[in-house]
C-alpha cells in the first residue's frame, strides 16, 4: 500500500535549510563578539569582578590572612548618565517633505499615525530596553512589526506595532551587513528558548515532538 504521508515542500525545505546555514555563519562570526558581550554584562554584577581563583586565595586557604573582596562598581555613575540623556532626548521619528511633489500636510498625517503607533506599543519603553543593552554591552535592538488588531471591526485587520525584545543575546543579524544599523542585512534572526511542551502546543506536526509525562 502506498503511503499516504505527504512530502514536505521542496521550496520549504530549502528555505529550512538555507536558514540553518545562515544561522551557522551567524554563530561563527559572532562567537568572540559574544563572549566579549557576555564577559561585559557579567563584570557590571559586583560580586562577579573577582574570580574564583581570587577569592580563594583572599581567603586564606593557603595559610595567609583573609583579606576582604569589596566590589565597588565604578560604571554605574557613567552608565545611568547616558540612560538619562536618553531618556531627556525624546527619541523618535520625525517625518518631512522632502521633494517637490510630496505635501506638508500628507507628512503631518504620516507623522499623526506615527505617533500614534508609538504611544499604542509604549515605543519608549522598547527602546530605552535596546539602549540599555547597548550601553552595557555594546548592542541592542527593538522590533517593528504587525500584529492582528483586536479593536479592530475586521478580525483580519493589523496594525504595526513597536516590540522590545526580552532576551537580547537572542538577537543574529546578518555579519555581512555594513550600516551601522544593519539595515543593508540580507537577515535577521530572533531566537528565544520555549519548554517542549510549549513548543509542542505551538507547532504539532513537528518532527519528534513528544509532550513531558
């Protein structure tokens, strides 16, 4: 008897595979880059800026005196200090005609939806997260996407929306991207850890998809 298990896409196949490749590139041109990130988040949590090796032989397990392990951060002073500035600039977005065709008023309508985007995802909030991590770490980032509109009269209706990001080392853009802001990246991956049964409420059909006893 023939079997009636459908084939997988051939088109989705080689996007899954193209994105692993991607993601292995990614992993590999970032993989110093990340641990100099992480080594700079770990240093800023005081009780961390003294090694194992350190502390042991400060407390006089070798026969000599204990002597005292103070942490005293010296970055939080310089470090809240842009984080005000920051916060005092206001960020955002700020939409003018610039050629001879485009309309005064058609950019004040822009920038009226605009604002009106920003103050519906609370976009401050969003990037003051991103800016944070950059301060502290050297990189952060925030995502502008839709979502379906609840309030909406039509279910299948969106609406764009700005979204910080939770766990920010889970953020690959592409390492070929030259800007500043990796906007000339070909991709951008955004990855998060989920359990196996959540993964397993979310996606079914997955191959080796078991649910915890």
């Amino acid at each position: 008897m023939a079997s009636t298990k459908s084939k997988p896409d051939a088109s989705v196949t080689a996007k899954i595979e193209e994105a692993r490749a991607r993601f292995k590139v990614v992993l590999e041109a970032e993989e110093k880059q990340r641990e100099r990130e992480t080594a700079d988040l770990k240093f800023q949590v005081p009780e961390y800026q003294w090694s194992d090796a350190d502390r042991k032989a400060r407390a006089g397990s070798d026969g000599t005196p204990p002597r005292p392990t103070l942490s005293i951060s010296k970055l939080d002073q310089p470090r809240m200090l842009i984080l005000n500035q920051m916060r005092s600039a206001d960020l955002g977005v700020q939409v003018h005609p610039v050629s001879e065709d485009a309309e005064q008023e058609t950019a004040e309508a822009i920038q009226g939806l605009y604002r009106h985007i920003e103050r519906k995802s609370r976009a401050e909030l969003a990037r003051y997260w991103a800016f944070d991590r950059a301060v502290t770490a050297g990189r952060g980032a925030y995502r502008v996407l839709t979502e379906y509109d609840d309030e909406g009269g039509d279910p299948s209706d969106q609406r764009i929306v700005i979204k910080r990001i939770l766990h920010q080392e889970g953020v690959y853009f592409d390492p070929a991207a030259t800007e500043p802001d990796y906007s000339d990246g070909r991709f951008v991956f955004v990855v998060a850890w989920i359990s196996r049964d959540e993964f397993a409420r979310l996606y079914p059909k997955a191959k080796g998809v078991e649910h915890s006893k």
